[in-house]
C-alpha cells in the first residue's frame, strides 16, 4: 500500500503546475485536506498523550497524570498532572525512580 501512495504522490507532484491550472483544483484541495485531517486523526504520526492508570499525582492525590511521549526524538517525556488546579509536572527521571520503586514495592508483596 505504501508503494502505491508514494507512486501517487510522485506522480501528483510531477503534475503541480498542471494541477494548479485546472478549474476543478480548489474542489482537489479541499476533499485531500479532509481526507488528511481524518487520517491524521485515525492514524497519527506521533503517539498521543496516555492516562497513566493506578497512578495518584504526588501533589494534589488525583487519579489523572497523563504521560506525553517526546515531540521529537530525543526529547524527554512529560508527565503531568491533568487536574487544572494542579498541572504539576513530574521529570522524566524523578519518573523513572517512582515506578522502579513501584516495581520493587509490588514484588516484595507478591513475594
């Protein structure tokens, strides 16, 4: 499928000048613009914020921390808390040292 999409846009590319000329080519833009839009929704190209469940914010108790992936590679995720009264943030390495001492919380219990 991928083949296909990327001949298409080669070919459509190849073709601007021509295109731009054409008397149907606002109604091509606007269709291709709701069609991305619909696909960028159903099929993103980065991950989308996740609520982190079983986790309480360390500052206000609430149940709704989200976890961002990284905008761009490299970058650190963001963990934050969802409530508007609240919004704090927790680091990315703060962050890895709470759930590694979840992890060994939980297997001295199970243990």
């Amino acid at each position: 499928m991928s083949d296909v999409v990327d001949d298409l846009t080669r070919w459509l590319l190849q073709r601007l000048d021509w295109i731009a000329e054409q008397p149907w080519v606002d109604e091509f833009l606007t269709e291709a613009a709701g069609l991305r839009g619909t696909n960028m929704a159903r099929w993103p190209l980065v991950d989308r914020a996740r609520p982190l469940r079983g986790h309480t914010c360390i500052r206000c108790g609430g149940t709704g921390l989200m976890l961002y992936p990284p905008s761009s590679p490299g970058w650190p995720i963001a963990i934050l808390c969802s409530n508007v009264q609240c919004g704090h943030s927790i680091p990315e390495d703060e962050w890895h040292q709470i759930t590694e001492r979840l992890e060994q919380y939980r297997g001295k219990r199970s243990a």
